[in-house]
C-alpha cells in the first residue's frame, strides 16, 4: 500500500467513526478503541507499522458495526 492510500483510508475510516448515530446510547467500545488506533496510536508509530494499525482499526470497526452494543 502506498502512503496517500493508508491516509486516504484511515480519513474514510475517522469519517464513518463521526457519523455514527448515538441515539441516545452508549458507544460500542469497539468505535472508541478504533478511534485510538486512528489517532494517538497513529502518531506515535512509525510509518511501516501504520499499515497493521490501519487493518486493525477496519477489523475493529466491521465487529462493531455487525454486532451492535445493547
């Protein structure tokens, strides 16, 4: 993966973390350790590891959206 492409999905990724709805629920748990991934852990980790970050921010992300916190 090219660096524009690991930023381009990590801004899609912060993106749909933003538009997800509360509804007057608590967040899954899952969005906010993903959102970690995609902000402080980002900056502090060297470029060639960022590509693990980002995978495992994607998979975090598709557990919370099929398995949604009641």
């Amino acid at each position: 993966m090219r660096r524009n492409e690991i930023e381009q999905q990590r801004s899609e990724l912060i993106e749909h973390l933003q538009n997800i709805p509360l509804d007057g629920k608590r967040l899954n748990p899952l969005y906010r350790k993903a959102k970690l991934l995609l902000t402080k852990k980002w900056i502090r980790t060297p470029a060639v590891h960022r590509v693990g970050l980002l995978k495992a921010a994607i998979w975090l992300i598709s557990v919370a959206d099929n398995n949604p916190f009641v």
